[in-house]
C-alpha cells in the first residue's frame, strides 16, 4: 500500500514518521547535504498509515489560540542573564521558573564536535549549556520520547525549538498535556549541520592549525546587539580568537542569504502568529524606534504569547522583567521571518556543494566580487542620476 508522506520539498525532518511506526520500517537517513529524510522498507510496510496521520506536514491542523494575542518588548533585569542571552534573556527567565518548579527544559547544545543536539536539563547550573543561538539544524535524537516520558510523570516540561520541531513534537504527543510549555523563535531558516560541522572545521584549520575550539558564541554582544552589530567568535585554547561582526562571517552571510538552509524553509507551514507554541521569541530589531529607552544595546526581545498557559508563566517571571506591551505591527517590521519563508538563493545547489567541500575561502572572494560589482553599479546609478 503507498504511503504519501511529506516530499522533500516540504519534509521537515523532525522524524515523528519514524517514531510512530510500529514495524520500524521508516529509517531517518541524511542526504548529501546534510538533512535527515525518512527512507520505507516498503516489504516490511502494512499500510497502516500511522505514518501518515501523525506527519505535521500531511496532517496539519491548526491549534487553538486565544482570542487576541498578547505582544512585548522585554529584556531581564538581572544583567548577567541578559548579556549570556542572545536577545533579552527571557527564555532563560523562563527556564528559571520551570526548573525552580522541579521542571525539566530542553533546548539545543553544542556536543563535543560542536554538533547542535537536543538535551534536557533538569538543574539551573546546566542552564548555560542550551542558551544561545545556534545556527544549525539541531539533532532531536530521542527528545520527543524523552520530553512524552517526563509528562507521563507529571513533570513540569519546557521544551524550545524552532517552529517545524515543535509542530513535530505535538503530532507525536496527539494530545494536549497541561504540563507542557512550548517555546519556538522567529525563524529564519535551519541550516545544513553538514555545512556547520565543514565551516567549524575551516575555521580550526585556519585559526589554529586544525585544532577545535574550545568555546563557540554565535550572537556575542562584545560589539554591540543593537542594529545587528553581535559578533560571531571562534575561542582556541591558546588565548587565540577568532571575531568577526556578524555581517561579515561567510558562515552568517551563506545562512542569512538562503543558500544553506533546508529546502523545506522555502515553503514553511509554520510561519504567521497562529503557531502551535505558547511562546515565540525573537529579537526585537526595531526597538530603537518603538521604545529608545529599552535601545541600549544589551539585547531585547520580542515576545508573543499565544495561549492562556504562556500568559500566567509570562506573569510569573514580569517582575525579573522590563516588560512593555506593543503592537505586532512593530515587531513585525523588522522581522519578517515572522510571516514571509526564506526563499532559496538561485545558485544554492553551486554553493552548498562548494560549502560541503570547505571551499569557504572561494565562496567569501566570490561574495567580495558581488559586492564590488553591486557597489560599482549602484555609484554609476548615482552618477547618471546627478547628470540629470
């Protein structure tokens, strides 16, 4: 019997396909980018379709949400927490109040390779190893069953995620658990862990005769946060660094420009503010407009709240915060991977493959040479326009 999962171009790779399967006929199998797919053993297969009912993509629905959406712009009071975040720090303020709660909260880490991987926690000391942005696909191994056990248990669970993983997390589920918060970020697009694992790798060989780092920040505030001004560091063990202003990494520009992403992120079904979370966070860009107080250039974030459970956990922690309410057409403005995908860049096959390759060196002069020919253009625009 055929199975109509999700195609490629719409696969988000979360897996649930796989978990459900009582037969253990779907495998998840990377491509030669980098991105898990499902993979039938169709002699093995019964037609049951489990597969099918429980893929977020086949079976969409859309979940309840409350009545009018709640919108701020926040960042935490305590300093240190705010400078460690990426934005604001109010996805450690919540992650606080769930582990105070005898909670467990999973969120991305880096392992020892600098692979991006789901893990749980379960005491504020190990809260630092799931802050801060990592740019690339995370791998969820065995979260969604863990994250199911501990609900069973009536454990308090935060989970955060992209948007697509947490959508994955609710069709494995099926039901709604009170005891579950979930928490997505204003996506942009999830970038091939192959590419990661070959840019971590370049930058060892360049920085420090192949030698891994020993520490990665991908959204440091040590130049700044507001305008985009973080900065990406690379730390070797022999008082070596690598830093560079975020705009001028090949790594962000490949992951900003779409040429590394998933193909489904052209075509994401999660986009909008009608989300499957209780929570969406993301940087407030754009609060330098809104609020000039709250612009000091320590991080701010934008928060939408989408359920009656995110709005009392909110609540909870608004004395840790500076918490100004606003309009989703200010934190849109600037952020429209709220509503709009990442379209594919036209040339991305040519650069991901270069990209798998470590040919990071002839993609950045390539970058240059657009730049210089774009810069070229738009002064000789310039000069035509005075002559006038």
């Amino acid at each position: 019997m055929s199975i109509s999962l999700a195609t490629n171009e719409e696969c988000i790779g979360c897996g649930v396909c796989s978990l459900v399967c009582n037969k253990k006929c779907i495998i998840m199998k990377e491509d030669k980018e980098g991105f898990l797919y499902p993979i039938i053993d169709e002699q093995r297969c019964v037609g049951c379709k489990l597969c099918e009912k429980s893929c977020p993509i086949v079976s969409f629905k859309e979940n309840k949400r409350l009545d009018e959406m709640s919108v701020y712009a926040a960042y935490s009071k305590d300093k240190n927490t705010r400078n460690t975040s990426s934005s604001g720090g109010i996805f450690s303020e919540i992650a606080i109040n769930i582990l105070n709660k005898n909670g467990v909260v999973f969120g991305a880490t880096y392992d020892e390779n600098y692979i991006v991987k789901h893990c749980y926690i379960e005491n504020i000391n190990e809260l630092n190893k799931i802050c801060g942005a990592k740019y690339s696909l995370s791998d969820l191994n065995s979260s969604y069953e863990d994250v199911k056990r501990f609900l069973d248990k009536n454990r308090l669970v935060l989970f955060s995620g992209t948007p697509c993983q947490i959508a994955g997390l609710k069709s494995y589920l099926k039901i709604d658990y009170k005891n579950l918060l979930t928490i997505d970020c204003i996506c942009h697009g999830i970038p091939s862990p192959l590419v990661w694992k070959k840019y971590v790798n370049y930058r060892s060989k360049i920085d420090n005769w192949g030698i891994p780092p020993i520490r990665i920040n991908m959204r440091s505030k040590n130049t700044g946060w507001s305008r985009y001004n973080y900065s990406i560091e690379f730390y070797y063990s022999n008082d070596k660094k690598y830093s560079k202003v975020s705009s001028k990494d090949i790594y962000m520009n490949l992951f900003t420009r779409d040429y590394i992403n998933r193909k489904s992120c052209a075509n994401c079904h999660f986009k909008g503010t009608n989300r499957f979370s209780d929570i969406t966070l993301g940087d407030f860009w754009g609060i330098w407009d809104v609020a000039p107080y709250m612009d000091d250039d320590k991080g701010t974030s934008a928060v939408l709240v989408h359920t009656h459970y995110g709005s009392s956990i909110l609540k909870e922690i608004s004395s840790n915060l500076e918490l100004k309410k606003v309009s989703l057409k200010e934190v849109s403005k600037y952020n429209p991977s709220l509503y709009f995908s990442s379209n594919c860049a036209t040339d991305r096959s040519k650069i991901i493959n270069k990209c798998i390759k470590g040919k990071f060196g002839s993609i950045e002069k390539h970058f240059n040479k657009q730049k210089k020919r774009f810069k070229k253009r738009f002064f000789e625009m310039l000069r035509l326009l005075f002559r006038k």
